[in-house]
C-alpha cells in the first residue's frame, strides 16, 4: 500500500459526493479523467473503481495515446439502463470502447464474465473473477445463524423474483442493498427484511 497514490483531492471528492444522487455531473467526471490521465504518465498502472470517471480515462487513453500505461477496473458494476433501445446503444457502445481500452476488468461474479463478455465483445482472458467483498462500510449488522434466507447486494440481481419465489413460505427473508427497489414505496435502506 505504500506504493499506492491516489490522485490529489480524490477522497475528499469521494467522500462528498458519496450516495448524492446527481453528484457526479459529466463535466465533473470529465475534469476528472483529465486529472487522472495527466497524472497517469508518472505510473505503473491505474486502477480505477466503478466510478463514472474510469471509462471516460480509458476512452481518453484509446484516443491520445500510442503507449498506454496499463489500465485495471475493478468492481466493475456496468448495467444497460432500462430505456429506449438507441440510449441502450449508446452507453453498449461506451462500455464496449473502454472494455477495449483496459488492460484487466475485475468481476465479482463468474456469471459477469460471460455476459460482460458476450455484450461487450472484449475476449474472455481480458476479465478477473475475484470473489466479491463485503461493500456496506457503513453499515452496523450482525451475522448470525438462523431460520431465514439471506441474499445482498445491488448488481445484476432480481429481488422481485425473490420476493415472489418465496411468498406464502414460512421462511424470513433478509434483503442486504443500497438501492430500493424500483417502484417501490419504502425509503432507500442498507438492510430490507421482509
């Protein structure tokens, strides 16, 4: 960890934009990737999260430079919106731009290997399966033994189908996530019981 530098005044942005819906405008990410590639030239490596500014770096890395410094993604969590089929166009052809640019993308699950993969048309080789860590940091929870089903998580994952699996079954279930479900009336929440 001694050897990691995170770009100058990254953490503070972190921290304040952190769960504000909106926060990170395109011009804000923009201004970032421009940091970010800049700085870029004096490393090794870069490793960036699932944040919107880390396509737009590798995009900026595709188009400006012949030698590119080697570029990992990690938890990579890129979902096609729900929308019109050309929106949907755009942001594949976005996420298939910076698959090609990155050096290694760092998946949390084997099924996102195959799907990133067939989606995005990068080869197979190019994505890490790393078992996925616990991301609540925040969040104050017991593990415990017990008579319920548990399942957690954002991503790629269809709590409705759950939920309905498991109506009129005497189990209880215990939804972990960040994000409430869509068209739901509950206010958002780090833990959900049902």
């Amino acid at each position: 960890m001694k050897r990691l530098v995170l770009l100058p005044g990254w953490e503070q942005e972190y921290k304040r934009t952190w769960r504000k819906a909106g926060a990170h405008s395109l011009r804000n990410n923009l201004g970032w990737a421009r940091r970010l590639f800049r700085a870029s030239r004096d490393f090794d490596v870069v490793v960036t999260s699932s944040e919107q500014l880390s396509p737009l770096f590798a995009l900026t890395q595709k188009l400006l430079r012949r030698k590119r410094v080697p570029h990992v993604f990690i938890k990579c969590l890129w979902n096609l919106p729900e929308a019109p089929w050309w929106r949907r166009a755009l942001k594949r052809h976005f996420f298939r731009a910076a698959a090609s640019a990155a050096s290694r993308i760092v998946v949390h699950s084997e099924h996102q290997v195959g799907a990133y993969a067939q989606a995005l048309a990068p080869p197979p080789a190019k994505f890490v399966f790393v078992r996925c860590q616990v991301t609540l940091y925040d969040a104050k929870y017991e593990v415990s033994e017990g008579d319920y089903i548990f399942s957690g998580g954002d991503s790629n994952r269809d709590y409705r189908t759950l939920i309905e699996g498991v109506r009129g079954l005497s189990y209880r279930v215990v939804i972990a996530a960040l994000f409430r479900l869509k068209g739901s009336r509950s206010r958002p929440t780090s833990r959900l019981s049902l």
